[in-house]
C-alpha cells in the first residue's frame, strides 16, 4: 500500500507543477514582425514631421495663417494619437521584434508629440521601459520621453533634451532641469551626447525658422 500511495503523490507532483501553458505562452510569446503595422506607422510619422518639424507652414501650406496651420497641426496630433492608443492597448510599446528599429521610433515619435495627453505618454512610458531593459528599444530616446513627461506634468526633467530659446542671439537652453551639474553623466549612461553639443545642435536647427515666426507675427500685426 505505501508503494501505492507513494506512487499516486509523486504522479500528484508531477502535474500540479506542471507550467500553465497559457501562462507561458504569455511570457515567452514570440512576437512576429508586422510589416503592415511597420508601415502605417512609417505613413502617420512622415506626417507628424510635417506638422512637427515647421513653426510656420511649409510651401505646400502656405495660403494657410498661422492660426489655420497651428490648428492643422493639432488635429494631425489628435488623429494620431487615437490611432496610437488602439496601438498601444493591442501591443503595448512597439518594439523592434513587432516594427523594426523604425517603426519602434515612429511609435516612439508620435507619442512624443502627443503632448495634449501626458497621462497617455505616461503609460507608454513605463510600457517602453520595459522593452528598454529587454533591448528591445531604444534607450536615448526613451530619455526624451521620461523629460517630456516630466515637463508635462510640471517636474524638472531629467536628462535636458527639452529646451526652449532665447532670441539677440538665438540659443537653445534646457528648461527646468534637475541636477545640472551631473547631467551629463546621466546622459551618457543612456547613450546621449554632452549636453553641450545638444543644445548647439537645437540652436543651428531651430533658430532660423524661429526667426522667420516672429517676423511673421510681427508682419500680422
């Protein structure tokens, strides 16, 4: 009889330790690349540069004002971001295994750009981390996420890539920005170059085309 019990205990063990197929499936799932998916989110980023990169309408726009084109660029950011949310709830962060390198950065893009929704940044946020720590994302541009949501959501950011400019002579400068002085430190241990040559960067970018706004503005009024 013991052999017998001992029998029916060990067979016991032997399926109640059994792994959930369904719990592992969840963990270990492989993701398959979508090239759909890789390229809608190619089309939508072209368009979010357009609307992004331009702080007074490009060519194609011109006969708009510039209350007409800020309103434009809105509603691309509002599009977007109700496709990204379905994006986000069916995949949660698009990492390179789901679109590529370049379609995690168009995601990645978009999102950053969705600054009318920090609560949704916010949760892409901390989904990206994620990705980030398995090397399934990119972690400099995660950095600028964590700043945009802390100056989003009024906290000093961390790793000074959002900036704002001074005009007579134009320069970049970071806004708030805690610890200064151990910046750089924090820059580079996610992959980002001294902040120096960022905010130089930003300066030759963007300060041409601010000019060209406020003489807009003043040629309004």
């Amino acid at each position: 009889m013991n052999k017998i019990y001992q029998i029916l205990w060990i067979v016991f063990l032997v399926f109640s330790c059994k792994e959930d197929p369904s719990q592992s499936d969840s963990t270990h799932r492989k993701v398959e690349f979508n090239q759909i998916l890789a390229d809608e989110l190619k089309s939508m980023a072209e368009i979010d540069q357009l609307a992004a990169s331009n702080f007074v309408p490009p060519t194609t726009y011109s006969h708009l004002s510039l209350e007409e084109w800020e309103s434009f660029q809105d509603s691309v950011y509002t599009t977007h971001q109700l496709r990204l949310k379905e994006i986000f709830k069916e995949h949660g962060f698009v990492g390179f295994d789901l679109a590529g390198e370049e379609g995690s950065r168009n995601f990645w893009l978009m999102v950053q750009h969705s600054d009318q929704y920090p609560q949704f940044q916010n949760e892409v946020l901390k989904k990206m981390k994620m990705e980030v720590d398995k090397k399934n994302a990119d972690s400099s541009i995660y950095g600028l996420l964590v700043d945009r949501v802390k100056i989003n959501t009024g906290q000093p950011q961390i790793y000074g890539t959002q900036v704002d400019y001074k005009m007579n002579p134009c320069q970049a400068f970071p806004k708030n920005l805690v610890d200064p002085e151990n910046v750089n430190k924090r820059r580079k241990e996610i992959g980002l170059q001294p902040i120096e040559e960022y905010l130089n960067m930003m300066t030759l970018m963007n300060c041409d085309r601010l000019k060209k706004l406020e003489a807009k503005k003043q040629e309004l009024n």
